[in-house]
C-alpha cells in the first residue's frame, strides 16, 4: 500500500527531480558576485520545472547549508541571427538563494 501512496504522491507532484538535475549551473557575473559578498545570496541556473521547495532542497543537500529564502525568475531568450537565419536562445530560469549568515558556498 505504501507503494501505491508513493506513485500517488510522484503523481501529483509531477517528475521527481534530482538535486543534480535541479541545479543546473552557478551563475559567476560581477552582479552575483557582489549578492553573494554582501548579502550571502548566490545564483544559479535551475531546471525551469524546479519549484522553489525543490531548490532549496537541492541546495541544501549539495552544498550542506541552510537555505534562508528563495527568489526565482522566469528568463526569455534573447533574439540571435546567425547570416539570414533568426533564431532564439532557449528560455531559462534563474534563482537567487539566500543562505543563512552562518553558511557560505566557495565555488572558486
């Protein structure tokens, strides 16, 4: 029964993601650099189907920190031509997770 509960539950929630599948990439720009120096707030890209209970648990489990709160933001894709072809860069979503003031992440 606690099999059924379980595929009931996945069911509901949509795909299960993985913490690895949910935090695509840190983010490094002189922006996010200064976020994270002055407010130990880090960015990364995040699978555009993460909700923000999944990053937070991504980022928690990766990283062994406490998460504080999470910002997200639904990019578009930026116009590009390539000669006489127009094409799109692919649509994104990005997150801003503020960690406790204890806790930091070192990347470099």
């Amino acid at each position: 029964m606690s099999t059924e509960q379980n595929e009931t539950e996945e069911a509901t929630q949509g795909l299960a993601l993985e913490p690895y599948q949910v935090v695509l990439r840190p983010l490094v720009t002189e922006k996010g650099t200064h976020i994270s120096e002055r407010y130990n707030a880090y960015t990364f890209a995040v699978n555009p189907l993460a909700t923000k209970t999944d990053i937070k648990k991504a980022v928690q489990e990766l990283w062994d920190v406490r998460v504080v709160k999470i910002r997200t933001q639904n990019r578009k894709g930026k116009p590009r031509r390539h000669k006489i072809s127009k094409g799109r860069t692919k649509d994104w979503k990005k997150a801003i997770v503020e960690l406790h003031e204890d806790d930091r992440i070192s990347f470099f």
